[in-house]
C-alpha cells in the first residue's frame, strides 16, 4: 500500500470516484444504428435471429465498429478470497477448499477451465484474500501479487477490512483490468472463488436495493433449511452495519464487502474507463457490478448478464442494472463458468451479422 509524502494512508476518497466516474465514456450510438439498419436488409425475415440481433447491436456499440467482429482474445479472471462469515455457518463447504480450487484453477481441471477451452477463452486466477499462504512450488507468483489479506472478517459482527484495505482492494481490481487490456484482452469474465463469498453478496445487493435479509439470501453452495436461517441472520446484522455507510462506496466495501469483492468492483469499473466489454456470471459478479453501478452509472452499459443465477440476489441485482441474462441454465458455480457459457452466443451474435449476406447482395430487394 503506498502512502503520500505525509504518511497518511492513501485512500480511495469520493473526489477520486467521481473523476473515474465521468471517465466512463458511452457506448458507440453510431455503431448500434449503423447495425441495426444492417440487420434490416440482411438475407432472412426482419427480427428472425431474436436475440441474437440485439446482441449484436451491443457488440457493435461497445467495439465501435459495424458490423461486430467475434471477440479474438476473450480472458476470464477469477478472483479468490475467503470470507469470515463462513465461520457461522452460511456454508456447506470449509474455507479449506479455496487453496484447493485455486490449484484445480491452475493445473487446468476446474468446471471453468473446461469452459473456458470450449469457448476460446484463458483463465488468470489471482489471490485477493484466500485463508491461506499460496506461495510456493508450483505457483507462479503472479497469483498472489495483489493480495491484500488473509480472508476476510466476519461482516455480521465485524468489518470485512479496514478502509486502507478496502482501497488497496478496488485500487489492485483497477491495475488487474488495465493489465488485461493492455496485454490484449476484448472482453472480459469476472469470476469468483471464495467460501462464504454469497453472504457479504447478498448483503451488499440488499442494502443498495433496500431488499431485506429473506429476499436476497439464497442457498449458495448448498446449505440446509437451517444453513438458511443462519445465513439471513448473517446477512441481517450485515446490513444494518452496512446501511451507516450507504453512499460512501469505500467504507461499504469495507464493512460488509471483501477484498475479493472489491476488487472486482475496481475490475468493472477500470474495464469500463478502458472501454473493454465484460460479461457478467453469478451473483458475486452482479453484487459487485451494483456498487460499481453506483459509482458510475455508464459502466453497466460496457456489461452484459451472461446466466441467470439461482441466487435471489442476483435477480434484484439485474433489476437494478436493468440487464437480461443471455442464458438460463440453473447453474450456482460461479468460477465465470455461466459468462463462458453465453459467450459462445455472443460470437454467434457478431458472426451472423458480419457474414449473412444482405437481399441486395443476393440480388433481390427489400
């Protein structure tokens, strides 16, 4: 963590917000009409491909370019951080899990390596708070080269972090997004790995949309009736130490969010600034792009839902973002795998509208 000449810890303050806020350019108007008069005269019945169609408008707005191109280098970056609240009992799984998946990540065997495969896509994981020392043989040191700490505290008594952490966090999101772009990445997937990580995001969703404990607390990884009930407890202390805050973006975080969380939220914002689309997956993903939302309202226009999740949080998180999933398909993994599952249709997307030809082409009229 750096610190000015004066020693006084470098926050992330609302004037410093404000200013990435007002950097987040729109979208490409120009680019969305000139597809959606080429999508009028291609080869086929005027909205016969559905979706697909406005899916392309959006490819076309956010690459500025008409018609779209099939994204070439789409990059998924997990981020790994356990969370203190595990301890109460909101989990079926133990926090000793994360090292182990963060491995699965890295020796390429984990649900969103095989997906990501499938699509054409890489996958970078990077510790930000896991419960454990992940130096050592056999990992590389770029994964743990912006942690900020050892798990997280137990946000329905304690703080997640500490406002110096809570920068450090959205401030390494922001690097990480930059270092992806400018290696070459043309779209982005946020994805998440941490034990307990639903509950500071149902907690986070609930207090930005004024939704109590019940509606937003979900079953996570799997937990029982009672797993539950100790879960909305959780969530509802969790808020109430949230709700003091409400407005100051860093000190949110920090109470009822996670390093992990945060920066992720740091990730859609700089993504956002550095005009770089992002596909959203589960509920973490969402929770973390309502905070951003919140920050600077054009960002959600570089973002697109890519699966419905099972948690209740995530449905009034894309209430709030007005987004719609490109597919449904139950799933609560997490990892980017539900992103990676719609990527494929957003290259369908880009593909029919720059290929197909047009009635003119074909010789006819329209």
């Amino acid at each position: 963590m750096t610190t000015p000449a004066d020693g006084t810890p470098d926050l992330l303050g609302p004037d410093e917000l404000a200013e990435l806020a007002a950097s987040v350019e729109w979208p490409d108007d120009w680019m969305r009409q000139a597809t959606r008069e080429r999508q009028a005269t291609l080869a086929k019945p005027v909205g016969a491909l559905g979706r697909l169609e406005d899916l392309s408008l959006w490819i076309s707005a956010v690459q500025r370019a008409s018609p779209p191109r099939p994204f070439a280098r789409p990059r998924v970056v997990v981020f790994a951080g356990d969370h203190g609240v595990a301890r109460s009992g909101v989990s079926a799984y133990p926090s000793e899990v994360t090292p182990l998946m963060v491995q699965a990540f890295l020796s390429g065997v984990a649900g969103v390596n095989a997906l990501a495969r499938l699509a054409g896509a890489t996958v970078r994981v990077l510790d930000l708070s896991v419960d454990a020392d992940l130096t050592g043989p056999g990992v590389p040191e770029d994964v743990t080269s912006h942690k900020v700490r050892r798990g997280s505290g137990s946000i329905d008594v304690e703080d997640a972090m500490t406002l110096e952490e809570a920068s450090t966090a959205l401030r390494a999101g922001m690097a990480i997004a930059d270092e992806e772009v400018d290696s070459g990445a043309d779209l982005l997937i946020a994805g998440d790995m941490g034990i307990g990580n639903t509950t500071p995001a149902a907690a986070l969703v609930g207090t930005l949309t004024g939704a109590n404990a019940a509606e937003v607390v979900g079953r996570g990884t799997g937990i029982d009736d009672r797993g539950w009930m100790r879960k909305c407890a959780a969530v509802r202390d969790a808020m109430r130490r949230g709700r003091p805050v409400l407005g100051d973006h860093v000190a949110l975080l920090s109470r009822i969010g996670g390093a992990d969380l945060a920066a992720m939220t740091g990730f859609l914002l700089q993504a956002a600034v550095r005009r770089t689309p992002v596909v959203l997956d589960g509920v973490i993903s969402c929770a973390c792009a309502v905070v951003a939302h919140d920050v600077a309202p054009r960002a959600s226009l570089w973002w697109i839902a890519g699966s419905r999740s099972t948690e209740p949080a995530q449905k009034l998180a894309l209430d709030r973002l007005a987004l719609e999933p490109v597919v449904d398909m139950g799933l609560r993994l997490g990892e980017g795998t539900g992103a990676l599952l719609a990527l494929p249709l957003l290259q369908a997307a880009a593909a029919t509208c720059a290929e197909m030809a047009t009635l003119e082409e074909l010789g006819g009229s329209h």
